[in-house]
C-alpha cells in the first residue's frame, strides 16, 4: 500500500472515529404521538436521510477526480465524511420536522 493510500485510510478512519464519538446522547421523544409510533418514526427518518445522503455522496463521488489520482482516496474519504454529517443533520431536520424533540439521557453510573 503505498504512502498516500494508507495516510488517507487512517485520516479517513480517524473522522469516523471522531464523528461518532459526538454523537449526542438522547432520546427522541413526541409527546404528541403514542410511545409505539416513535420506532417507526425514528425509522422512516432514518431511512429517508440515509437515502439522501447516500444520492448526494454518489453525485459527489461522480464530480470528483477520475482515473488514477493521489488525492482521489483523500477526496473519496472526505466525500463520506461529510454524507455522513448531512445524514445526521437531515434526521435531525425530519424529527424536529414530525414535532419530536431530544431529550437528554442522564449518564450512567460507573
């Protein structure tokens, strides 16, 4: 593996790492909607923003550097790093959207 390739997997790696360790910790809560719905709703939203984001990283992937490039993993990487910021943030959107809000969880015990 060469230089470029392994520098760019372990950039890559390290903001995976570090977009799910902010992962805020909560609950989505509607205290609109009977207990058995939010699954469902949580899901939907899920599956909606995923598939957004999934559609706008391949359009990026496409725009991006062809053939053999030094830069292509790197670009590809951050590529995937940001579909992964906007799936979040557009789940967000659709719960807050459907009237749910996040409710914090107190932290276990250790």
């Amino acid at each position: 593996m060469s230089t470029a390739k392994a520098l760019a997997m372990s950039l890559a790696m390290a903001l995976v790492l570090t977009a799910s360790c902010t992962e805020t910790r909560g609950r989505w809560e509607n205290p609109d909607r009977p207990e058995e719905a939010w699954a469902r709703d949580k899901a939907a939203c899920r599956r909606a923003a995923s598939e957004r984001a999934e559609r706008d990283f391949a359009l990026d992937q496409q725009r991006g550097p062809r053939g053999y490039s030094r830069t292509r993993a790197y670009s590809s990487s951050m590529n995937r790093y940001e579909a992964e910021k906007q799936e979040k943030t557009l789940f967000e959107r659709c719960m807050t959207r459907n009237g749910y809000v996040r409710v914090q969880q107190k932290p276990e015990p250790e």
